[in-house]
C-alpha cells in the first residue's frame, strides 16, 4: 500500500506538535487536545499540574493585644508588696 493510498475509517491528520504526516489510529488527542503522534509526541499530563491551591490562613490564633510597657523606675524599685 502506498503513502497517500485511501484506508475507508483511517484519514490522514497533521500532528499539531512536530507536524508530521500521519493515519488517524496513529494519532492520540492530549491533554491540551491537541492531535499529536501517539508513539513520539503524546506524553501524559503530570500529575503536579492536578494539585489544588491551600487555603492559607492569614489570622493569627488567640490573637490579643500587645500589653502596655512597663518601666522602671530606679529611684522606687519594686518591692515585693508592690506585685
């Protein structure tokens, strides 16, 4: 059978990827639905391309104000009747 002979069911396709000549059972449909070469172009979709965003908490937990400064005054040190 020649290259460009008519198969009925089998028409001819470009590969959108390295655009070479091919039957349409030697073509595969990839993840960006492109029709590329089923045994040198296709490649699957990695996996890492699946993976979901985390919702990142931006709040802090048990969040409570920043208490007053304390000085200390050296003239009058703290006793302990004083706490």
């Amino acid at each position: 059978m020649g290259t460009n002979e008519f198969k009925s069911g089998d028409p001819w396709m470009v590969c959108d990827l390295c655009g070479f000549k091919r039957r349409r059972s030697e073509m595969r449909m990839d993840w960006k639905r492109r029709m590329v070469c089923a045994d040198t172009c296709w490649s699957p979709k990695h996996p890492q391309l699946n993976v979901r965003g985390v919702v990142e908490r931006s709040g802090v937990p048990n969040a409570r104000p920043e208490p007053e400064p304390v000085y200390f005054d050296l003239d009058n040190p703290i006793t302990a009747d004083d706490l």
